[in-house]
C-alpha cells in the first residue's frame, strides 16, 4: 500500500523533520483514528536544554503555543464527547486497542511522546478497526490543559511509566503534587486513577503521593480492570498496582 495516499478512515500521521542529530528532531505530531479528520498537529516539544539558552519567556510562549494548537485538535476529535478513558504513557497501543475492543460504549485517548510507538499504535487502531480510540503524541501536562472543558476523565490508566531510579531524577517522575492536581480538575468525580509499575520505590513514592493527596482517596484493596500482555510488560518483573478515586 502506498502510505502516501491511505485509504478513507484510515489513521495517519504527519511527521516533520527538523535535524538528524537529536532525538528531539521529529516535532510532537498528531496521529488520530476515525474519530475525526484531522490536519497536521505539529508541536515542539520543550527540552530543559533549550530553555536554559532561550529563557524562560521564550519557553512558557511556546509552551502555551502548543497547548493552543492541541486544543483546537482536540475540541474537533472530540466533539460531542462529555468523557473519555485515558492512558497516559500508550506505548506500543497493545493495552489500550484491546481495551477499546472490549469497551466499544468508552471512547478512549491514549498518549507517548515517542513517535513510533503512537505510529504502532494507530496501525492497531486501524487494524482492529476500532472507531473509539484515538492515539496522540502529546505531552500530558499539555494534554490536560488542552482537552475541552466539557470533556472530564471518568478512567485514568497509568501502566509502566518511567520510574527515573536515581533520586536527582525523581523530579522528573510524572506523579507529583502538580500533576495529581491537574489530574484531579479534569477528572469526574468518582473517576478511578489506575497506575501499574514494576519499580518498589515508585510504586511507594505514588502510593504516599496519592495518600497525602486531598482530591484523591488511595483504596485500600486494587483490582485491575482489564489485563492485556504488552511489549513493555513482557520484561518487567513485578506488577505493582495502586487505584485512586477522585473525591467528589
């Protein structure tokens, strides 16, 4: 099949290079499935780098340039939505794609900054034929601001994030105080927040985090709601879960 030209409904996905020389080089782009029919979304991802040299100003306009565009795409893909499910980290799509097939009544967004597990991952959509699931590479503090207001987060999936082992690195963990906050003012009230990892220290630091958190009631007892064997999940070694719910 010729990719430049894909048959009606089908995913695509628009890809724009800037240098060969870092892995920073292929700009946060869209990758959508039926859902809707989108234009190119390209984004430029913020690096810590380049705010050093270009300031902060430079970076907060950028930043808020991004959320601008992403919001625009998202109020067109999701018109007519008041919820969604969301997997935050899709990878590959192995997990969300089954979970979509299994739950064809949920519309589901899943989200990763690297482009070739959300181009994996709109070829299963495409394949399973599933037009209830959309994959974005996105970044998702700025997914969070983007999406719609009248769009809330009844089920949040958080499966393998990266666990940044070295404390100097914890910062850069994506549970912390600000994004359960941000995580907590798109969420319904009695949405489920549902994070796996097989690393001990991050499924402690998360499950104290959750504790501490006000907006969120960590539970006691976890049951996974839907199992699917991923990439990723084949070399992990443990499965460490942890299940939140949005105080009203």
């Amino acid at each position: 099949m010729n990719s430049r030209h894909p048959p009606p409904g089908a995913a695509t996905c628009h890809l724009k290079l800037v240098s060969p020389y870092t892995r920073y080089s292929i700009l946060n782009t869209l990758c959508i499935g039926s859902l809707a029919s989108l234009p190119p979304f390209p984004l430029n991802p913020l690096v810590p780098e380049h705010t050093k040299v270009m300031g902060k100003e430079w970076a907060d306009a950028r930043r808020a340039a991004n959320v601008a565009r992403l919001a625009a795409t998202l109020a067109t893909a999701l018109t007519g939505r008041t919820d969604i499910t969301f997997e935050l980290g899709c990878g590959h799509g192995h997990w969300l794609a089954a979970y979509a097939a299994a739950h064809p009544d949920e519309v589901c967004v899943g989200i990763d900054l690297i482009t070739h597990r959300v181009e994996r991952s709109v070829r299963k959509q495409t394949l399973g034929k599933l037009d209830n699931v959309i994959f974005l590479k996105a970044e998702a503090m700025e997914f969070l601001e983007a999406l719609p207001p009248a769009v809330v987060l009844r089920k949040i999936f958080i499966l393998y994030p990266d666990p940044w082992p070295k404390k100097k690195h914890h910062k850069h963990r994506f549970i912390q105080t600000s994004s359960l906050d941000l995580l907590a003012q798109r969420a319904a009230a009695g949405a489920r927040l549902h994070f796996r990892t097989d690393d001990l220290d991050y499924s402690e630091w998360t499950r104290t985090h959750l504790a501490e958190h006000a907006a969120w009631k960590l539970k006691k007892e976890t049951t996974w709601p839907f199992e699917q064997t991923t990439f990723f999940e084949e070399r992990m070694n443990a499965k460490r879960d942890l299940e939140a719910e949005r105080v009203p």
